[in-house]
C-alpha cells in the first residue's frame, strides 16, 4: 500500500466517522414513537381533567410533557410521508403546547382548552400523514 493510499483511506474513514452518526440520529425510533404517543393520549386526558378543575400547575406540566415528547421525535425521518411536513407539525405542536404551558400561568382554562383543541387537530393532522 502506498502513502497515497493510506491517506485516501484516512480521509475516507474521517469522512465515515463523521457522516454515520449524523445519519445514526435521524433513523426512525419506532419503540420511541410509540411510546411518546401513549403518553400523549393519556396526557391529553389529565391535562383536560387538570384545566376543568381549575389545577394549573398539573395542567402546565401535561403541556410541557406534550412539548418534551414530540420535540424528541422531531429528529426522526418517518417510514411514510414527508420530513418537511413532520418537521412542520411536530414544530407547530412544539409551540402551540409551549403557548399551552403560557394559559395555564395565566390561570385561563379557556384558552387552554382552546389549545387542546388545536393539539388534537394537529393529531388528526399528523396521523393522517404518517401514521
Ligand atoms: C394529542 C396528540 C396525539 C395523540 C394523543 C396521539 C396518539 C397516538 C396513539 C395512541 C398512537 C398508537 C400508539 C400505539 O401503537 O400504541 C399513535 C401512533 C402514531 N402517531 Fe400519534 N398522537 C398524537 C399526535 C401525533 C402527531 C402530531 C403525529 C405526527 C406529526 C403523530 C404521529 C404518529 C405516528 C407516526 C404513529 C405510528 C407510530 C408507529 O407505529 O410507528 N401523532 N399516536
């Protein structure tokens, strides 16, 4: 093996040892997934119960819980749909449960509820897409 050689082949490893974890970070966590809708449908019940009797804190909590989840798996591709449109609607309902977490310091169950309703629409959304 000559000089050239080896330096072709250091570069190619450098090149590989950078690009496979990058593409590692957006492969498809299907356990994962699974596991943040599970939490996201019993969520939705408790922050709902939280808003209807007036318990903000449990409230902002369920909708920061929503934020946590669903910002994790903004990071996959999905197996079907687009990564452009997964990115949009998990980016939507990232912000819109984070402007859910605001209602509740304002002590508003009215809005919160309104914000719900926008969650459970960007779920109709999304299922729709790549469920
Ligand atoms: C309030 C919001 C949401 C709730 C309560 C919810 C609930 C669920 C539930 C219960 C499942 C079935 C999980 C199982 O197999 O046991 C599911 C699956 C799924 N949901 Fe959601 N979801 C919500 C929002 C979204 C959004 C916004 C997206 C996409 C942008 C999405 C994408 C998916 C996908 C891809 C699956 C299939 C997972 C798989 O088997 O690979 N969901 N969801």
């Amino acid at each position: 093996m000559t000089r050239k050689h080896v330096s072709v082949l250091l570069v190619l490893a450098l090149a590989a040892a950078f690009v496979v974890p990058l593409a590692a970070q957006t492969t498809y966590d299907r356990a994962v997934v699974v596991q943040v809708m599970r939490d996201n449908a019993s969520t939705l019940g408790q922050v709902r119960t939280a808003l209807n009797k007036g318990d903000f804190f449990a409230a902002a909590s369920g909708f920061w819980k929503f934020a946590e989840g669903m910002n994790r798996i903004m990071q996959f591709t999905p197996p079907k749909g687009s990564k452009t449109e997964w990115d949009r609607i998990l980016g939507e309902f990232v912000s819109t449960a984070l402007r859910g977490v605001g209602t509740a310091g304002e002590k508003d169950a009215a809005k919160g509820l309104a914000i719900l309703a926008e969650l459970q629409r960007l779920n109709q959304a999304g299922h729709a897409m790549f469920r």
